[in-house]
C-alpha cells in the first residue's frame, strides 16, 4: 500500500474510533464498572477491524483510542488503567516480521481485555461478599448515584437472605439515581426514592450509607456531583459512609484531578435559560478521605497508606504520564 | 332567611372557600411573603361576599377560611398569624345589632388585612436596608430556594450600587430556584445556576450565603428541603448563612412542627415509578438554629432569647390552640 493511501485509511479509521467512542462521554446513566466493559467492546472492534494495518498503524490506532476514550472519560480509573494496559500490552510485543507482529499484538492485547474484564467482575463479586458484614439487618440503608458495584452488593446482600430497604435520591440531572431504585426493586428491594436536596431529611432513618467511585487517590474519592453533601451529612448525623470501589480505581495525585476537565453542556440542567443566567453543569467531585468511614475493595477494607503501594507498583505507559505543571 | 336556607347558602360557601384557597396548597413557586398576600386577597373576597349572612354565619366563614388557609400551608408563619389577626378581630366585635355587628366585622377585619400587608411589606424593605452591609462588595453570594425577601434585598443592594454576583440552585422538584435567577436576572445581577446537590461544587467559591423563612422558632427555621444540606455545607466551609425572616415569621414551638404535615405526591418528584418504588415528596424542612448564623428582622439580627418575648407577647386565637397531645 503506498504512503498517501495508508494516511487516507488511517484518518478514516480514526474518524471511526471518535465515532465508537462519542457514546461513552454522553453516557451518563452508567457506573464506572459498566464503562469500562464498554471500552473494553470499543478495543475489541478496534482489533478486529485492523486485518490492514501495518504494526505501527495498529499501534497508533489503539493509541488514538486510548487517548479518546481517556478524553471522553477523564474521571474515570478503570478506563484509564484498561487503556494502559492497552498500551503496555502493544509497546512489550517486538518482532521483526510486521503481520507476525500484528497478530501478536491482536493476541496479546485480547487476552489482557480478557483478563481485565475478568479481573472487574471478580472484583465486584468480592466487593459484595465483603460487604454484607456492612449492611444492618432489617433497618434502612442510603444508595447514591448509580454504581453496578453498589448495586450487584446489594442483590447479592439480598439473595443471601439479608433483609434491608433502600433510601435513594435521584441524581439529577441525569436521574440515574432513578436507574438505581428500578435495578434494585426489580431485584426485590423495597425502595424509597426522593430528590437530592433532601438528603439531610431521609438520612436520619438510615443506618449506613453506601456509593460508589470513579476514581481514588490518596486526596479522596472522585464519584458523582452530590456525594460531597451526602458525606458532610452522614458525618454529621454520625452514618457510617463506605465507598466501594476496585483497587482499579486507584490513580496517582495528579492524575485524580483530571476529573476537573469533565465539564457538561449547561442545557442538561436548564433547557434555554433567561439571559444574564449561566448555567454550571459539573459531573464529577472529590470528597476527602476523611468524610469517608470506610472503601471496600476487592481485597477488604483500605487502608489509607496502602494507596502509596498500588501507585508506586502500577506501571504507566509513557503517553499516559502527565507533564508536570511549569510555573 | 330560615334555616334550613341559610344552611344550603352556609355549605354553598363553604365550598366556594375551599375553591378559593386550592392554588394556594397546589402554590409551589411563591415564598412565604407571596403567598400571605394572597391569602389576604381571599380573605377580602370572603368579606366582600358575605353581605346576606348573619354576624354568626360571617365569623363562621371566616372561621373556614382560617381553618382552609393553616391546612393548605401548615408550615407558613405569616398565614397563620393573618388568619389568626382576622380571627380576634372578628371575634372581638360585639353588638346586639346583627346588621350593625356585621359591618363593623366588615370594616375591622378590612382594617386588619391592610394593616397586616402594610407591616409585610415594610417589614421586607427594612430587611432589605439591614441586610445590605452583610453582602461583601464584588464577590460571589449564595441565595437558596425563592424568598420575595431574598430577592427584593437583593434587588435593593443593587439598586444602591453595590456590585456581586450570585449562585442558586435550581430547587427540584418545583425549580423555584429558576425563578429566583430569572428575577434577579431581569433585575440585572449576574446568575450561575446549577442543580441542587451540586451546592458543595459551588459553595467554596461563595462568601456569604441566604437564605428566606417560613417559619421560625426556638429549634430552628422551617423553610424548604435543602436548607439543612445547604446549612450543613456553609457551616463545614466557613461561609455565614442568613436566614431573612421578619418577626411575623416567629411561632411557639409547638406550631412550628405543623409543617410535619405537608406531604406531597410523589408524581410531582417521578412519575410512574416502578413496582416496589415509593416516592418521598416533602416541602420543608428544619434547620437548627445552631447552623445558622444569623437571622435578620425588621429589628435587625435576631438574638435567640428573643424568641421567647415574641411567642409570649402574641395573643393566639383559642380555635387555633393546638391541643396537647395526650400520652
């Protein structure tokens, strides 16, 4: 194939990938865990549709999807961490011979999809398990926002014969607070639903509260807009928080607060508003680890400076290293 | 008139009262100044269409329209203490005339509606003139919820010069919080808008924070759901919250739980929920006065022991006595 052909098909395919990927900013319904099993699909397609490439257009196409899926998801840890795996995964794969190379790097990269994909669902299956010590027979119990992790625990706490009902709030303006009560009553739970601003008025008939996370470092907990004054309140009220959340949601200092470039369009929230009003729709926030009692991972309950371990062990391939910031 | 006439006429009435005061329960934009003047205006139909009856049958119908106005909005201060002028007034008129009883009813009660207006509205410009020195010039403030209070305040400061901007919420489920930034928008004050759990992404940028009333009393402030979260935050952050209330906001503490009463239907917060999804609706909620920095009257900040003066010196109607509750 000669060289202006190749960039014509290459710029051709990355206007493809952006396509694939548009969904997964606009998805604001779905928790991290669900996320990530998308971009895991999105890598797939980008594989099996790459029979053409050379090794270093392969190579540059998961590039160019990684960086968009990043882009797209800037809170989220376990896309990022599935795109360095990505990434580690093609860099490691040399070979003189350019189709062996590709099919290595196709093989290669689908069995670490594979492995993450295991590695979240198993994850989740462990964070339910240790969980149930967590939730009070009989009483009532606060859910926030929409995580599948919070959500598979409770079913799980629930088909294992625990009885509790469940207080939420909406999560506007995406309503996937919504999402959250019909999951659950589907699953059988008794659900209580109310808006967000009444928090600090169901929270005092609630025993323990539980969220989910996008995104943790030693700062906090990145997770849906809200979750700052539910932990305010349930510190006040004196309600144990969990946050439940996958080692892989772990991520260095600088890199948590990329969360702060998810900015939404202002009509999500107030539809043709009256001039000299602007509308602020920010999805993501951080609440400190001090508001939090506890964040169950896979592996039980966190410690704080375990952090500093999982960050210094986790290997991060050199595109995704952020720059310092120059004063 | 026999009277069995005058009975049909009485229930003819009475359901014409009922009508009467409808949209004031079904009233969710208007703050608590709003609505009293429109109870007003009914009582003053009321007087306006009671020329046939007897002073009995005319105390009688006021004696409804007290009744209706309290239940529609338990949890608004000034209704009550309206309906409770109205009700000593009334009662107070004695003549062995009827004809000559009714008309002094008439005259009296009008008297007192317009008295009570008159003290509603200048008791709001001097909290306005009050309030200024708390706004600190060029930064941003905090308003919560729709006050007309809040709002002509703020319009006054501006008037006087004074440059800020101000960030609200939008106040689900009713969104009078849109009509706060569309008010002040139209008065020329810059507005962010934002949802309502979004207040803690905000309020690190406010200085100060406001907030209006529907009632007060020693444990606290009634206003609308959201106050306590809002409370909650300015208080972690070190931001001053006001609540602007004037003194016919005060009741005894027994009163101001009526607002325990108002429930509204769930519809109003989702409609059509799932099986197994019940929908909480409340209006209102109390902030202790412990979160609040402090409460601006007609007669500047109030001191709490106050309070107390206020409750004692009022002369409450003994229909409107609320029983104790027995154990």
């Amino acid at each position: 194939m000669d060289k202006s052909k190749s960039n014509v098909n290459q710029s051709k395919q990355s206007e493809q990938i952006k396509q694939l990927v548009e969904p997964i900013r606009d998805d604001l319904l779905s928790g991290a865990a669900e996320i990530a099993l998308r971009a895991i699909s999105i890598f797939q397609s980008v594989l099996a549709t790459s029979q053409s490439l050379s090794a270093k257009d392969l190579k540059e196409q998961l590039q160019i999807t990684a960086d968009a899926l990043i882009d797209a998801q800037p809170a989220m840890a376990s896309v990022f961490h599935l795109c360095n795996t990505v990434l580690l995964t093609s860099s490691a794969v040399k070979n003189a011979d350019d189709t062996k190379q590709c099919d290595q790097i196709r093989l290669d990269c689908a069995a670490a999809l594979e492995k993450f994909e295991k590695t979240l669902c198993d994850s989740a299956a462990e964070i339910a398990e240790k969980t149930i010590s967590l939730i009070p027979p009989g009483e009532l119990i606060f859910a926030y926002s929409f995580s599948s992790t919070v959500v598979s625990m409770l079913l799980h706490a629930r088909a294992k014969g625990r009885y509790f009902r469940v207080v939420c709030t909406e999560s506007r303006p995406s309503m996937e607070g919504r999402k959250l009560a019909t999951r659950l009553a589907a699953g059988g739970i008794e659900v209580i639903c109310t808006f967000d601003s009444a928090m600090g008025l169901v929270l005092p008939n609630c025993s323990t509260a539980f969220m989910g996370c996008d995104c943790l470092g030693r700062p906090g907990v990145v997770n849906k807009v809200g979750s700052y004054v539910l932990a305010l309140t349930c510190k006040e009220l004196k309600i144990p928080l969990y946050a439940l959340a996958g080692t892989e949601k772990i991520v260095s200092d600088d890199r948590l607060f990329e969360f702060e470039k998810h900015e939404r369009p202002g009509d999500e929230v107030w539809e043709n508003p009256p001039h000299g009003v602007k509308v602020l729709n920010r999805q993501f926030e951080l609440v400190p680890l001090s508001l939090i009692t506890g964040i169950v991972t896979e592996n039980g309950v966190l410690h704080e400076n375990e952090i500093n371990d999982y960050v210094a062990k986790t290997e991060i391939h050199e595109s995704l290293r952020l720059e310092a910031v120059a004063f």
